[in-house]
C-alpha cells in the first residue's frame, strides 16, 4: 500500500500579469457572490454618510453654477465599478450597486427607494462597458470608461427626466459632462485604486485581483 | 442493533494532483498519487506547509472554491468527483465556531440537509441522529452562541454527519480545544466511524492522541510528495522531529536561541518586581442589554503578577478565565471589582491603574499578542509590522530597525522582511506577531496561546523569543493549555491554574 511519484511535475511558474475570472463566466463561485454582496453592503454605508455630506458642497456649487453640482456624483457610482473590477463576472457590478442602494435606502436617505432606480441605471452603464471588453480588460482606461458610462446611464436615464427636468438643455449638458468627468475620476480611477488597494492588502485573495498580487509578489 | 443510518466506507483516489497556489512559486502537493480503501482509519502527518490542509481540501472538492492556483489532476470518491455528490465527504475544521452558521443547534444541524434539498419531513430525524451520533450534549433548541470550543467541534461534526458521508475529513480537529474536549472530540468521531464503517483521514500536529484509533499513516514531506507511507508504528521514526512532526514520545526541542538584546525592555525593573498585577479582581461580561451575560463570572476574587525577568503560566481548561485574566493583565479588560495596576515605574499621568492609562502608556509598557496572530496584524508589510509599535510610539528608527532585523534572523524569517503578512503561512504569522511585541521593548509580554496548533519549529522560535525575553528582564506571561509551554514558562517563574473563573493553585 505504498504510492508513488512517477511523472515529474511540469516546471512550475507563477502567471504573471493579467488574471481573469474562471470560466464559465456566469459560472459564479460562492465567494464571488458573498464579497459583490458584502461589498455592496459597505458601499451602502459609504452611500449614505455622502449623502449628508454631499449637502454642504453642493450647496456651495450650486450658488456659483447649478450644473457644477453634477462633480459630486462619482462617490454613488463606486460600488458597481468596484464590484464589476473585483468580481470580474457579468452581473457583479449590477449586483453590487443594487445591494448598495438598497442599504442606502433602508437606513434612510432624502431619496428613498428611488435610489434603487439610479442604482440600476450606474451598474448597468458599468456592465455595458466591461461586456464591450468581454470581461478581459479592467486596467485604469476601462474603469474610468466604466465610471463615465455609468454616469451617463445615471444622468440620461434618469436626472435629466426626474431631478433637473426644468433644466434648459445646455445645462442638462454641461450637467452630463460634469457628472461623467466625476465618474471617470472618482468612481473610476478611485473606484480602481481602492480595488488595488484591498488587493495589495491581503483581504480580496480569493479574487482575480487578489490572484494578481500575489502572483506579483510570488515566493 | 439495525441501524439504518449505516454507511459504508468511501474510496479515495487521487491521481497525479499537483496544486500551485498563487503567490508560490513551487507546487504544494506535486504529482500526489494515492488509494486511501474504504474504511481505512489514515493519520497523514508532515511538517507545517507540507499540503496536510490543502489535501484534504483537494479531497473534499474544494480547491478553487476559495482559493486560487492551478490545479491538475485528479480527485474521485467511489469514482465521482467529490462535488458530484454533495455530502458524500465531511470535512471537520480547526476552529469549531468556522463551521457555525446558525443559532439554534437545529438549524446548524440541518443546513447541509437544506443546501442538498432533503425533503422537509425527513430532516427532524436526520437532525436528530447526527446530534445523537456525534454524542452532542444538548437538544436542538440550544444556542449555538453558548457552546464551548469541544461542544461546537461536536456541533460541527453532527452537522457533517446529517449528511452521511462516505469519508470523514478532519483537519486538526482538537489542537484548539484543551485536553478534555479534545478527548470528548476524539471520542465522538471514534464512534461514529466504527457504527458507520466511513474512511477516515485525520491530519492533527500532536500525533499521538490518534495512533491507537488509526491503521495506516501517510507522511507528506515538505516538497509535497509522499514520503512514507504504512502503519505507524514502521512510518514514525524520529527522523520525522527534525521536519518540525510532534513525533510521539520525542521530548519538546531545545529553543531557538535569540540574543537578550533585541528583547530588552526600555524600562527595566528589578527582577522579580510586578510590572503588572491583580488583586482579587472579578469580571462579569454583560450582554448588550446590561444583564450578566452568562451566570458565571469569567474571573472572580483573582490575584495574580507578571513579574520583570519572570515567566508566568495561565493554565486551566477552555473557559476557565486564562486569556481574560491575560486581557486584564494588559490592560484591556476593566474589572468589576478588584485592583489591576501597573509598576509605579510604568504610571501614567492618571495613575497606575491598568484601565486608566492611556493607550501610549499602556502600550510603552505591556503588550499583548492575541490567540489568532492574524487579529494582532496592523499592517500589511512584514518590516512595517515589525516598527508599527516602535513608530507609533515615536522610538528611535535605527534602534528599532536593527531589533527587528535581528529578530526576523534570529527566527529564520530574514527573507521575508519585505513579504506581506496576510500572505504568510499561520506558523509565519505566529512568529512574527510574537517578535513584533517586542520590538518596542515593553516591560511584560502577554501571549495568548502562543504554541497551540503550531509544529515543532514554530514551538522552538516562540519558546525563544520568550525565554530569551525572561533572560533580558521583561516579564512574560502565557495562557496555555500546551503542557510543554506551560512547564517551560513555570519554570522560569511561576504557574497560576485557573477553574472556572478562580485560582485553584498558584
């Protein structure tokens, strides 16, 4: 009842670079599901708390330019960048975004349940842009493309039609392009920065993300 | 007796596996071929990182459910994947409360019969048989919050048996409890393989407790292949101490040696002199709602003293008040009667009692290293970890520096000064919190189970650090319920043997 090593193993080496959530692509692991869902639950907070802060500076940008109002949407638009970066799974950023605005509703915000809509409408301007690369591609120009579609989904869809429909057009646009520049930047390189940032601290290993750092660090 | 509930043993196959997790350069488990037949009883031993762990994740169907790597090869159970038939293989953890999900022992029980869609009505009985099986002590209704390490360990294994499995996996099942419900544990699974005839792998760093319960032992070397392999009276051999194995009978190594002067404290008392010390102290722990949590007090009418250049042991079984005791002593749990106060040499500007100094004070003085290394982690460089104290307390950089530099030596650990630390192996992890306590060179070091579950190599670097820390005059106190360390401990001063929140022998 003895065993044996008879093949060799193949030289090992580490994959460096790029790493990609394993195929089947809806195939979702269980801690995928559980981190979108718990980070959706963490970004609900964060919601909320923007929310009362978000009162004092927009008070102050809406005194000099109501439109300018729009630079300080990108913090709503983090959860569904950060899920759809992390996860790497169709859906995850839709997910996460939804389990945000939920949070933020039910601890109670100025805009209810609506928050479900806008969250809808950001995770899916965040699908849109990350099918368009197939679920390959996630580096610094895809997530500030992500942050932006994610913004416009939000502002077209929906502001325009509900919040400033008394806008002329020229500020519905200047409204656009304030709030994608806020979702490109904030949402998009922030939402990439904190996604690198849980990924160099040890905590998401069990996501690609993770995967690549420590594979970067390999041993 | 007609037992219905009787299962027959599972056959493990394993062919050619061979697991690279990210972040390692080598393969853990390589090219690993092996037959495990039905109702075979295997102890598989082999020093800390050999794969013992991820084994029997493999076998279990685990591996990049929650980990990633390449993975080749393959697993069967009776020929399927062990995913293929959810169930069929029960995997028992090191930590018992890992494997809680529910607060009610009933709804524990029955989590795995609800994951695999039993029918309803068919659940009550199952739930019912697999408590009694693994010889639970309580009914269903019974919080899961209220459980001791061996009574949780004992729920953990119920829930896995609701499910009747073919092979029982148990992943160092007891090295977290003490002796007494380590042996309840061992117990309990003992019965349930003899009634149910399921394969049984067992991988648990103290060897011994198993060998009269088990027919064949594998011994995994570090390169991730087999390196023996057959009963284990002709497979353990002493050579196997020296790969870090608590082989039976070998006596506890000798010590890493450490230089007293990277341990010196910064203020050092007279050998002898309580740095910190208890009079009579009791602790109630309150629920949220202000009312005593549970009946018992966790300590009550306690004195004890963590003297400079002495050891002090806390033993006594789980819940008997060790690591609260060691809480207090550092300052972190208020009491509710009593006096908890530090050296006048070490008084804050608000006095000498423990509760009342402040965070920098209380740090400058005592440290404490908590039973999981991973919660005593601050941040996510190893060198970083090791200065975090020192810095924050504004100590000398260069000073600290060459402290932690000569620790991280002295404690085989050199080249990993600049590996992140949620990255580093549990014995890694263990030796480093430990060296990071000290860094800052406090009066007293209070380790919480600092030995447990960990391997001969591991046992020598903590034991080190500690002794050499006795030697440079810090005081050291360890809650323990690792017989070895216990001794070593006493023996550099004194023992205090706690029962239900009091001292029986001092």
């Amino acid at each position: 009842m003895s065993s044996s090593v008879e093949v060799p193993s193949p030289a090992p080496t580490t994959r460096r670079g790029r790493v990609l959530a394993r195929r089947p692509l809806m195939t979702y692991r269980t801690i995928d599901l559980v981190t979108a869902a718990l980070l959706g639950v963490g970004f609900g907070v964060v919601f909320w708390v923007w929310d009362q802060l978000y009162t004092a500076p927009s008070a102050v940008l809406s005194a000099i330019f109501s439109p300018l109002t729009g630079l300080l949407g990108g913090p709503w638009l983090l959860a569904g960048v950060v899920g759809g970066l992390l996860v790497r799974r169709p859906g995850a950023a839709l997910f996460t975004e939804l389990v945000a605005a939920s949070v933020e509703a039910l601890i109670g915000s100025g805009w209810g349940w609506t928050t479900l809509i806008s969250g809808g409408l950001q995770g899916l301007g965040v699908e849109l842009v990350l099918a368009l690369f197939l679920w390959r591609r996630f580096g610094a120009g895809v997530a500030m493309l992500a942050g932006l579609a994610s913004a416009v989904f939000e502002v077209a869809g929906y502001e325009w039609w509900s919040y400033y429909a008394d806008y002329a057009w020229s500020w519905k646009l200047v409204y656009l392009a304030t709030f994608a520049v806020s979702g490109a930047v904030i949402a998009g390189l922030g939402g990439l920065l904190i996604v690198r940032g849980l990924a160099r601290a040890g905590a998401v290993n069990a996501m690609p993300p993770g995967q690549e750092e420590l594979e970067r660090t390999a041993r | 007796m007609p037992d219905a509930r009787r299962t027959t043993g599972g056959r493990v196959d394993v062919r050619g596996l061979t697991w690279r997790p990210a972040g390692r350069r080598t393969p853990v488990l390589a090219s690993l071929d092996l037959r495990i037949e039905p109702g075979e009883r295997v102890l598989l031993a082999g020093p800390s990182g050999a794969g013992k762990s991820t084994l029997l994740r493999a076998l279990a169907g685990l591996l990049l459910t929650a980990e990633v790597g390449d993975l080749s090869g393959t697993v069967s159970i009776d020929g399927a994947h062990p995913r293929e038939h959810p169930g069929r293989v029960g995997l028992l953890l090191q930590d018992p409360t890992a494997a809680t999900v529910a607060n009610r022992v009933g709804r524990d029980v029955a989590f795995g019969l609800e994951n695999t869609r039993v029918p309803r009505d068919r659940m009550p009985d199952l739930v019912r048989d697999a408590l009694e099986a693994a010889r639970f002590p309580y009914d269903e209704a019974r919080s899961t919050q209220t459980l001791s390490g061996g009574e949780a360990q004992r729920l953990a294994l119920a829930g896995a048996l609701a499910l009747q499995p073919r092979v029982l996996l148990l992943d160092e099942p007891t090295s977290m409890l003490d002796e007494q419900n380590a042996a309840a544990v061992r117990e309990s699974v003992m019965s349930v393989v003899r009634r149910t005839g399921a394969t049984l792998v067992v991988v648990e760093h103290r060897l011994d407790p198993w060998l009269e319960h088990v027919d064949r032992c594998i011994v995994l070397g570090a390169d991730g292949a087999v390196r023996a392999d057959g009963p284990p009276s002709r497979v353990l051999d002493a050579g196997l101490a020296d790969d870090g194995i608590w082989v039976p009978g070998a006596a506890p190594p000798a010590p890493v040696a450490v230089d007293p002067a990277l341990v010196r404290p910064r203020t050092a008392l007279p050998t002898g002199d309580p740095v910190a010390r208890v009079d009579s102290v009791a602790v109630r722990h309150h629920s949220l709602f202000g009312r005593a949590a549970v009946a018992v007090p966790a300590l009550d009418g306690v004195s004890a003293a963590v003297e400079a250049g002495r050891g002090l042991a806390l033993t006594g079984p789980s819940g008997a008040g060790k690591s609260t005791l060691l809480a207090v002593l550092a300052g972190l749990q208020d009491v509710s009667a009593g006096r908890a106060e530090v050296a006048p040499a070490l008084a804050g500007r608000r006095g000498r009692e423990l509760a009342r100094l402040s965070s920098k004070e209380l740090t400058r003085a005592l440290a404490w290293v908590p039973q999981t290394p991973e919660h005593g982690l601050v941040r996510t460089v190893v060198l970083d970890e090791l200065l975090a104290t020192a810095v924050a307390l504004g100590q000398p950089a260069a000073e600290a520096r060459a402290r932690a530099m000569g620790l991280l030596e002295a404690l085989g650990m050199a080249d990993l000064a600049s590996a992140r630390t949620h990255h580093l192996s549990g014995g890694e992890q263990r030796r480093l919190v430990v060296a990071a306590s000290l860094v800052h060179g406090p009066s007293a070091v209070l380790l919480d189970e600092p030995t447990v579950g960990q391997d001969r190599r591991t046992w020598a670097a903590v034991m080190g650090v500690c002794g050499s820390a006795v030697a440079a005059g810090t005081g050291v106190a360890v809650a323990t319920h690792d017989e070895d360390a216990a001794c070593r401990v006493e023996r550099a001063g004194s023992r205090v043997a706690l029962l239900g929140g009091q001292v029986v022998a001092a």
